[in-house]
C-alpha cells in the first residue's frame, strides 16, 4: 500500500522532510487507510498538523508524493477547503461543507476492464493537480485522496489513503467554488464508485463524490 502522502511539490522542488506542508496523519508510521466513511479521519486522518504553510499561485500545478507510490486500483481525487476569515490555517481541519472537488486522475475503460493511469502500466509516486485560476486567494487546505478498490467487490471494501497539505493561495479570482461537500457525509458505502467487481468485468465507472469545479 502506498503508505502516506507526507510531502509537496511546489514549483518543481519536493519537500526536504516529510510533515513539512502535510499534515502528519495516523498511518504515519504503518501503511493502513480509511475503511469507515462516516469517520471524521476520512477529512484528513490527522494525526498532528503540519509544520508550515506553503504559498502556491492560483493556476499553478501542486504536487503530492505518494511514499511508496499509488500501488493500487483506483482512483486518486483532490479538493479544497478554505480556512475561513480570522482563523488560523493551523487551527481549522474543515468541518462542515466547506469542501469542493479540483481534480480527477481517472480511468481508461479497455476490453480488460477498467485501468487506471496512476497504476497501470507504470506505478506513480507523485500525483499533480492543478490549483483553480479563479479560486479567491487566502488560506486553504488542499486534500489529496487515493481510493484502493482492489477489495472493493462489495460495499465496505474501498480504503482511502490521504492528506492535507496547508497552503496560502495567491494572484487568485473572485471565482464562486461550488458544489461544496463535507467529509464525513459525502460519501455512501453503496456509492457505485466504491465499489468494483470483478465479473461481470467493468465497462463503465463513475468517480464518487461532486463534480469538480474547474474555477
């Protein structure tokens, strides 16, 4: 399993240490995901914040190292959540629906079945997304999640590998994301995306949660 996404790529240089941008999250030191999404580690698994906040420009590329690469069926998504006015980026985890979608490495359907580009033919460690030209500047966390399917033939199956990194957003629009979700509550276990059989083999798949905001 992929273990953690612990550091950041920001105008091509990747973090020194881990934790650094990131939050440290709970498999900090084993390889284990979310199962449960109703719990409140599907926000962001934190085990303690991060040391600093990064700055990035808006329509500029972020990236996330995955520790031990995305070594699994699935997805990978990404979201955002801003840190609202008067607080501080490191005291706010981002209850509420205060989340909306930025991006979707997705799926190839073949005559095999269903691939995916992180995974198959060549394993990815760095994963990229780009932040909305219009998403109004200030304060964010930027999530990153990686859905593992490869047990998910029935409900309960999926595990989420994931983080937060704490970033201040800069030359931002006046842009309106939307639509804005919470975690927990945004996903079912019964959501179709969550679920992956094996036979019949899979023509079709459709990425739980929003649609993504393309600001």
């Amino acid at each position: 399993m992929i273990d953690r996404f612990s550091k950041l790529i920001v105008d091509g240089q990747t973090d020194a240490k881990e934790w650094t941008y990131v939050r440290e999250t709970k498999n900090y030191q084993d390889d284990h995901g979310v199962t449960d999404v109703s719990s409140v580690d599907l926000r962001c698994f934190q085990y303690k914040g991060a040391a600093s906040t990064v700055t990035v420009a808006a329509g500029d590329s972020l990236g996330f190292v995955a520790d031990q690469g995305v070594d699994h069926p699935g997805p990978v998504q990404f979201y955002m959540a801003k840190v609202p006015d008067g607080t501080t980026t490191d005291a706010w985890d981002g209850p509420g629906k205060v989340w909306f979608k930025i991006g979707y490495l997705g799926h190839n359907v073949t005559a095999k079945g269903i691939e995916w580009p992180t995974y198959t033919p060549t394993i990815q460690k760095n994963v990229f997304v780009k932040i909305p030209k219009n998403v109004p500047m200030g304060s964010y966390l930027v999530r990153v999640e990686s859905i593992a399917l490869h047990q998910a033939q029935q409900a309960g199956g999926a595990q989420f590998y994931l983080g937060c990194a704490q970033v201040t957003v800069t030359g931002g629009g006046s842009g309106t994301p939307s639509p804005l979700v919470s975690f927990p509550g945004v996903y079912k276990i019964s959501d179709a995306g969550l679920i992956l059989p094996v036979y019949p083999v899979p023509t079709s798949y459709t990425p739980p949660g929003p649609a993504i905001w393309e600001g």
